[in-house]
C-alpha cells in the first residue's frame, strides 16, 4: 500500500491466524503485523512506529477500532505519518510484556487497547491506552495526540529519540527481579504467606481486596494446599468463602457454566463478560480441588457445569479448546448474559417467571445495565427438580440469542491448563469422556504445535530433532507463526504430566521431559530463574523476565510446578535442583506480596511436602489397581504425583518395585525413598488423607 492510501484494498493483516488481528483486516489503517519489515519500512520512510496491542475480548479495543480505526480521515493520517503495527496480545505476551512495563511507566496505568509510540529501532517514547475520537475527561483526542506525536518527531527528533533510549535503559533496569537464586520458602514462611493473605482477604464478600474482584485461581491452589499440609482451617475457610461467593454470583454462568473474567464490584454482582479458557481451566481445578477436599455438593457442581461448557462451547473442531468469547454480543457488553423479569415470564409463564426471578436475583430495577439483571444464585433452591427444568428452558431460550464472537485460536499454554483440570476431573468424578477430550487436545498440540507426526510418538524412540519448538498458537490445525514463550512450554508439560498420572499413558511423560529440556536449555537467566523467552529468539529490546503471576501463572512458576512433577516422577537431579533455585524469588515476595506469586506458593508448598510419589504396580486393566490408582489421585497432600503401571515399567519411580504376591500394590514414597507396598486401601487413605474410599 502507497503512502497515504486508505482503503481500496484490504490492509496486511488478511493472512494472520488471529482472530483479533483479521477483526482488522479490512481497517483502512494500513496495519501490519510485528516484525522485522514493519520497523525496516520505519527507518526507510523515516517515520514512527505506531503499535496498538489488544485481544479479541477486550470491550474497549472494539470501541477504538470503530471510533478511530475504521474512520478514513485517521486511517489516512497513520498511514501517512506512521507505520502501524497490531499485535494480539495472547500470541505475543512477550511483546506485550515489554510495552506495558513501559506504558505502567510512562502513565501509571496499563491496559488494552495499549497505544504505544515506537522510534524505528522499537524503542518506546510515548505510550497510553484508549483514546476518544473527541478530547473528553481531560484526554486529548486520538488525532489531537497524533497530531501532537507527528510534530514531535518531525520538529525535535533528537529529543524524541533520547527519550526513547532512556526509557529503554529504564525498563531493563526495572526489569531485575528483587531476589535471585535464594533457598525457597521454609514452612514457617509459608505459614507468614497464609497469614498475610488473611489480612486481605474480605470475610463478608469473599475473595481478597477491593473491587475491581479477579479469580484469584493461583492463590486458592496456595491455600488448598496449605490447608492440606498443616489443617489450618482459616486457609481453607478464605478458599471456601471465595469460591462460594464466585460461584453463586454474577461471574458465573447460572445457566451455562464457566465462570466470566473479573467481577467489577466487590460483591460478585456483574462481571466483565468476557470468558477465557485460562480462567474456566484454572478454576475448574481449583473447585476439583476443593471438592476433593470436602465433598462440597457447590464444588461438584461448579465443576460438572464448567467442564461441560469447556466441551460444549469451548472445544474446536480440531480437538483443542479455543481461547475466549467475548464480552459483548450485538455491540452490547452483557447482552446475551442478562435478563429482566419480564423476559424470564415471556419464556417461562407467570409462576415459573416470578419463581426464578426471585431466585437469581433478576429485579424490576435491575442489577445491571438498562434495567437488565445478571444472574445470581444466592441460595440453593428450595425444590431442584423445578430448578433443573427451568434452567435448562432458560439456557434454550438464551441460545436463541446472537451469541458473543468466539476468538478459536488455540493457545498452547491456556490448552495445557484445559488438559489438566479435564484430566483430573475426568478421573475423579468417573467421567471418561473429559479424559478422552485432553487427550483430543493434547493429541493437536503435538501434531500441530510441535509437528510431531504418529511414527515420532513410538515411545522409547525420543523426539527428531527440530521436533522439541513449540509453537505458540494455531488456527483450523494450521500453525501459526509465533514461536512458544515460557509458559507454553511449561503449561503443556504440565497438562501432559497430569495426563501421564491419569491415564499411566508413558508418552506424555516422555513428551513433558522434551519440553521440559527446552525450558532447562534455553530460558535459564543463570541466576536461578527465566527469561520469559527462549535464547534464540527474535530480540526485542529487551529480554523479558517475570517472576510474577498475572490473570495465568507465570512462565517463570509455572516451570517451576511442572519441573517438580517431573522430578518427582523420575528422580532427575537437575530438575529438582532447578525447582529449588527458582522458587528462591518467591520467598521475597511470601510474606509481604504473596498475591504476586500465588503459583509459587503452591509449589513450595509440595516442595515442602515432598512432594509424595506414589507408585501403583499392576496392570491398568485390573480393577484391584484401578481401585489403588483412583485412591491415589483422591489424596490431598500437596502435589503428590502419581505413576501406575505394570512390573519392568521404563517410568523411574515404577522400576524395582514388584507386585506383592502376585497382585497390584501402591508404594507411597519422598525422594524416592518408599514406606512398605500396600495391597488395600486403608494404608493409603491414612497416608495421603484421601476423604473417602471409593466403592470397588
């Protein structure tokens, strides 16, 4: 496209696999993609770079698009002016990591839709994040700033560009976390951690803080957990009392299951609409959890709904699990979530209407917006039978509506959550077919994020080389072109390594310690944490590190989890070593910022314990070790894992373990040092604090 052409044909964005960005194929903005030959075109046109970053369920990016990027007369001053790059923020965190650290820092806020202004060697010097068509709340207008941005660099360039160069020294400065390759956590900092969130924790509402309330997933993990090593009975009450207050609010879908991004009210009332994969996967775990911990009826429930709308609504056609539906359907946020009573009586009659009116909290004024009311479930209800049978009339009416727009990339990192809770909970609450859709997923990362055909998956064979990349999203079983961050890596080895103790499949064993390996060889920072990038990737400027949870794990403890897993499965040395050197940054933050590092905390918390490794001995068809396998993923000590399969298994913690006289047995060990075999199941129920025996 010529400098200054606006729209006589499609802009540079037709062919990404992202939703979001082909949401703005057809701006008149001349966007391009990030890369190497946006910034070469800058340095040739001598011009600026305009970067906007933002995802397809992000309400207000929808709106500056429609105000600012579909309006021809500032599509034509950006394409004259500067070279404009869009950047969907869950296929380049990385990218997105480095310029919110600096939009934090130039604005104290961060948020999307992010607006950042780039010199040509990618060096930030201006940055926010909406802005209105018209100046308004003492914001200039989107074209009064790049009017004043354009003048800037033409007029004071030298300036413009030592600016930029500051900033950047800045960012990398700020970019050193606080504490590097200390010991990790000691049970009595684990204690303070517990104690510390107590402070936060809002006893009558639920959940920690003030409003704006996000799922605080990691953070529950800590304390289920916790709760599990020590029976303290306030960390599991701050678990209880958060979950219930999600569950029975406005956050959750009372009608369809899965639970909605953040509450914008304290008290759980309405939600921002959006749905993501990582949110309905970590919960669905941590309500697994939680119900394994207590038979709380709520939990098994929240999990059935959730796991089914994952299925339901979630799934792709490929056997992955899509990354989000958006917030807003018609161009309403909420629209197809909220209802009036009138509404609930035109579908349901006079006496069912009022009926669940009065239950979900649905009132003549409303609870929402113009009169709407989310739906909230306050109470159990006094007579099930009616509730099921309303619910599912109001759950088919509702699918009448226009649903919000699904963004169907697979994400592997969010799918490598989806692929643990489905298989845990598959296998706790009897339901194959949740096992057999991580399974689905999983089969789809391999063959399309890492390209790993049927002939590579002969385990024993390893991976050939150039087979052990991630790639960080697809799109209909294709590809796309952003090579896997951290967290990728370290959350499919985490799906893959809850796979291999659920199904004693020794493939996804095999598989996590290739990805595994990636992590050990090419994101090490060599002070015992991880650069949220691999060593050869593209550069940016500058190398992104962070130990800290955001709305998923951080790449840096999630590969802490999943390394302790797999050296608990295997005895490896030096990745238990690397556990220990990572989670050294998270006794820092225990005490005094313990909400930062919630995952890490969970990892501490089975370092601590061991964690237990129990190996069941005996072939999965028999139903004598099908009944030990199912008690030992019923235990709750903190991240125990567990190995079945029969004598002369090549998985190290079954090898030189023999049946017992002739039958399955379960020996529970620590550090690969076992108590004696046990043949029934009351030794295991005491030993890893199963609740409940199961019938067989």
């Amino acid at each position: 496209m010529q400098v200054g052409q606006t729209h006589p044909m499609p802009n540079r964005l037709g062919e990404s696999t992202s939703p979001y960005l082909q949401q703005h194929a057809d701006n008149p903005v001349d966007w391009q993609e990030w890369g190497a030959e946006a910034f070469d075109e800058a340095r040739l046109r001598g011009v600026p770079v305009f970067l906007s970053i933002g995802y397809s369920a992000c309400h207000w990016c929808h709106v500056m698009a429609h105000e600012s990027f579909e309006d021809e007369s500032t599509a034509r001053f950006l394409n004259e002016h500067f070279v404009n790059v869009k950047v969907d923020r869950e296929e380049r965190p990385d990218v997105d990591a480095v310029y919110m650290d600096a939009t934090v820092a130039l604005t104290g806020h961060g948020g999307w839709p992010m607006s950042v202004f780039l010199d040509p060697d990618g060096r930030p010097f201006y940055a926010g994040t909406y802005f209105p068509p018209e100046s308004r709340h003492g914001m200039p207008s989107f074209m009064q700033l790049l009017g004043a941005i354009w003048e800037s660099w033409r007029e004071r360039r030298d300036e413009v560009t030592g600016a930029a160069e500051r900033i950047t020294q800045a960012l990398a400065a700020r970019a050193e976390p606080a504490r590097m390759g200390g010991d990790p956590p000691t049970v009595d900092q684990l204690d303070a951690a517990a104690r510390s969130l107590a402070g936060s924790y809002d006893a009558r509402l639920g959940g920690f803080g003030r409003a704006p309330k996000f799922p605080p997933s990691m953070v529950l993990e800590f304390l289920l957990r916790h709760a599990a090593r020590t029976e303290d009975a306030q960390a599991l009450a701050m678990v209880e009392g958060t979950c219930e207050a999600m569950a029975r609010g406005g956050m959750y879908d009372q009608l369809g299951g899965g639970f909605a991004r953040y509450s914008v009210d304290d008290a759980w009332v309405v939600p921002h609409f959006e749905k993501m994969l990582y949110d309905n996967a970590l919960l669905l775990r941590v309500y697994l959890h939680w119900w394994r911990m207590t038979a709380s009826p709520l939990a098994e429930r929240v999990v059935r709904e959730t796991a089914e709308f994952l299925l339901r609504d979630m799934r792709t056609q490929e056997g992955g699990f899509a990354a989000a539906f958006d917030a807003d359907s018609e161009g309403v946020e909420g629209k197809f979530y909220a209802w009036t009573p009138d509404q609930l009586i035109e579908v349901l009659g006079e006496d069912d209407g009022c009926w669940a009116a009065a239950l979900l909290e649905v009132t003549p004024t409303g609870t929402f917006e113009h009169g709407m009311s989310t739906l909230r479930l306050l109470r159990d209800p006094d007579d099930a039978q009616r509730w099921a049978r309303i619910r599912q009339q109001l759950f088919e009416d509702r699918a009448q509506r226009v649903p919000p727009g699904r963004d169907d990339k697979v994400v592997a990192a969010w799918n490598g959550l989806a692929i643990a809770a489905l298989a845990e909970a598959g296998a706790l609450l009897g339901e194959p077919d949740w096992i057999e859709a991580a399974r689905g997923a999983a089969d789809l990362i391999l063959a399309v994020h890492l390209g790993v055909d049927d002939e590579a998956r002969r385990v024993g064979e390893g991976v050939p080389v150039g087979l052990d990349r991630l790639i960080r999203t697809s799109r209909d079983g294709r590809p796309g072109s952003t090579d896997g961050v951290l967290e990728d890596y370290a959350d499919v080895a985490e799906g893959f390594l809850a796979l291999y103790c659920v199904t004693g499949e020794e493939e996804w064993l095999a598989f996590a310690g290739v990805l595994l390996d990636v992590v050990l060889a090419r994101f090490r920072d060599g002070h015992g944490g991880f650069f949220d990038t691999a060593d050869d990737a593209k550069p940016l400027v500058r190398r992104p590190r962070d130990p800290s949870d955001n709305a998923t794990p951080s790449g840096w403890l999630a590969a802490a989890q999943a390394l302790l897993t797999y050296a608990a499965l295997t005895g490896i040395n030096e990745h238990r070593a690397a556990v220990e050197q990572a989670l050294g940054v998270v006794t820092e933050f225990a005490e005094r910022a313990p909400r930062a590092v919630g995952w890490g905390l969970a990892a501490a918390e089975a370092l601590a314990d061991g964690p237990r490794e129990i190996a069941v001995i005996g072939e999965f068809e028999d139903p004598r070790t099908r009944l030990l396998h199912d008690l030992a993923l019923r235990g709750t000590t903190p991240g125990a894992v567990v190995a079945v399969g029969p004598p002369g298994s090549s998985v190290p913690l079954l090898q030189d373990r023999p049946l017992v006289e002739g039958g399955p047995a379960a020996y529970v060990c620590r550090h690969f040092t076992c108590q004696a075999p046990v043949t029934s199941g009351d030794a295991l129920i005491t030993d890893l604090r199963v609740r409940v025996p199961t019938s067989g």
